[in-house]
C-alpha cells in the first residue's frame, strides 16, 4: 500500500513539474528568441536563430528547474492539505519524515544534475555563444535587414536595400562615427562575396559621402569592394567573460592566485547555486505541511516568496563579491549552511511530535 501511495505522489508531482518547467522555459526561449531577433534582426540564418537559443538552455534551466520543484512541491503537499489526505496519511502512521526522505532523493538528484549544468555545460554553451557572436561581429555569418528599412549590421554600421535576392538592389550604407563625422555609401546594386573568410560587398553605381565638421567630400564610383566589418583583436581563447571561462580554468586560476574578484565570485556562484534545491525543500516542505484548504494559493505564494528571499540574498552576495567587497568562498559557503541549518531547525521545530 506504501509503494502504490508514493507512487501516487511521485506522478501528482511529476505531472506538475512537467508542465510548470516546460511551460517556464517556453516562456523564457520565447524572451530569449525576442533579444535575439532585436541584435540580429529576423534574417539572420534560421539554423543559426536556432543554434543560439538551443545554447541557452542550460544557462535558463539553472534559474527554473530550482523554481519549478519549489512549485510543484509545494503544490503537491498543500494539494494533499486541501483533500485531508494529509491528516489520512498521519492516522495510518505515515510519519512526515517519510515524505520528506522520499522528496530530499528527488532533491538531491536534481542537485546533481543541476551541479552538472553548472559547472560544465553552461560554460561550455557560453563560449560556443561568444565564438557565434564573434563570427556575426565580423560578419562571418550574415545578417540583412528586411527590405524597405534600416538596420544595424555592425557597430556603428547601419544597412538599407530596396530589394534583396541574389544581387542585392537600392543599397545605402550609413555610418555615424562620432557626433560630427558622418560616412554614407549608396549604390544602385551589388552582391555579398567572401574574402578570406569574410563578406564583403562589391557595389556598382554608386556614391562615397563623407559629413566632416568643415566639409563635405563626395565620391562616385562604378565598382567599389566595401567590407563593414573587421577582424577583431587577437584576444585570449574565452576572452574575460567569466561566463564562457570553463570551470577548470577558473580553478586553475584560483590555485595559481591569478583570478579576478568576478572570475573568483563566477566560480563559487557554480558551486553553490545548485544547492538551491536542497534549500527549497527544507522551507517548501514544512511551510506547505498544513491542514487546511488552501490548495489554490498557499503553494504558489509560499513558493514564490522562498525563491525571493534565496535569489535576493545570492544575488546581493554575487554583487559584492563581484565588486571585492566580500569574500565569494565565505559569503556563498556561509549563506548555504546558515539557510540549510535553519531549514532542518524549521522542519524539526514543526514536526516535534511526528518526526
């Protein structure tokens, strides 16, 4: 009867964790798609559009797997409240101490996977983002704008066509360096061409205006190879975004006392975070054990107001630390152990008599 209760509990909150994380990262790919079509433009290659968002799965999974348990178990308990199931359970002498052995395995689980995103998969995702990003930089991957309108291409570079196809028709580059030079090229058609990798554009019928301070040049041409973008600086494999620095390294340079305040704060912050879900089953459980019918509200308000408080206090540690003012090692350790201790101390004050 015991097998068959929990097994009834673990599809109650599977069926709810399956929805409310697939529907969360719905939402969040949908935002991410709407960022990336504001850099980009909806032109950029499809299966580029596609690759970005895939790559950002994992850094959007950290957020809402640790949420979407908090809100599945804290639903699935106050669930059970609302139905008097709970109170059943107690009669039949089905201490709470099981229901929380059975959770903190689920917990412990997503820990570890969570602890694996973290630590290896992100990392990795970010710098396969970085190296895309490079490549649209340098125009290695081609972005157009849509016919009829202006839109930025690279830096300070904006681009315009009448028509798009094979050969490109109506084209108008605009280039506002500074608040008094300004450089505008336009031509009646051109194609895009690779050079050494790169695209460039080789216009014909066309014309150079340069807007100085105290003149103005004008150029025609016939033909004219144009290349908006440029090799960028030679710079270390991930760059200093820490967010794209694989964990290994990181601890290299922790070892070798060469790491930044932020590459140091990046570090911890991967360690730590995922014992979040520890951490929001020893308040979600004991907050959402009650006997009363408040299935509708209490779990989503208790889930809620925990995940606030938790990424309120790492968030304000990860800014510190990230600025040097605090120690990431101890502020991130201490923050753990003091809410784990005071989740046991919750649970074991609440439970006294059942435990």
């Amino acid at each position: 009867m015991k097998k068959s209760l929990f097994k009834f509990i673990l599809d109650e909150f599977f069926s709810l964790f399956n929805l409310i994380f697939f529907g969360i990262l719905l939402m969040f790919t949908i935002v991410k798609f709407t960022k990336i079509y504001e850099i980009t433009g909806f032109n950029l290659p499809f299966k580029h559009f596609l690759f970005l968002i895939f790559l950002s799965i994992p850094d959007t999974t950290l957020v809402i797997l640790p949420l979407s348990f908090l809100l599945s178990l804290t639903i699935t308990i106050t669930k059970l409240s609302s139905t008097h199931e709970i109170i059943a359970f107690e009669c039949s002498g089905i201490a709470p101490n099981r229901f929380l052995k059975f959770f903190f395995v689920i917990a412990i689980i997503l820990t570890l996977f969570t602890h694996t995103l973290s630590l290896l998969v992100k990392p990795y995702c970010n710098f396969i983002i970085r190296k895309n990003i490079e490549k649209l930089i340098q125009g290695k991957i081609m972005v157009l704008p849509r016919p009829g309108e202006f839109r930025k291409i690279f830096e300070n570079t904006y681009l315009y066509v009448d028509n798009l196809g094979s050969n490109l028709e109506g084209i108008i580059f605009f280039q506002p360096k500074n608040g008094i030079e300004i450089q505008m090229i336009s031509a009646k058609s051109g194609i895009i061409q690779k050079k050494h990798d790169y695209n460039v554009f080789n216009l014909n019928n066309g014309s150079f205006i340069k807007i100085e301070s105290d003149k103005i040049s004008l150029l025609k041409f016939n033909k004219m190879i144009f290349s908006p973008f440029s090799e960028t600086e030679k710079k270390d494999e991930y760059d200093l975004n820490r967010g794209s620095l694989p964990t290994s390294i990181l601890i290299k340079k922790l070892l070798e006392k060469n790491i930044t305040h932020p590459q140091k704060t990046e570090l911890f912050y991967r360690i730590f975070l995922p014992f979040s879900n520890i951490i929001f089953l020893l308040f979600g459980f004991p907050l959402s054990w009650r006997y009363s019918k408040s299935y509708k509200t209490t779990g989503i308000i208790i889930s809620i107001v925990v995940s606030l408080a938790y990424y309120i206090i790492f968030s304000t540690i990860n800014a510190l630390s990230t600025k040097g003012i605090i120690n990431p090692f101890y502020a991130f350790f201490l923050a753990t152990i003091i809410l784990f201790l005071a989740g046991i101390a919750y649970i074991r004050k609440k439970f006294k008599r059942l435990l």
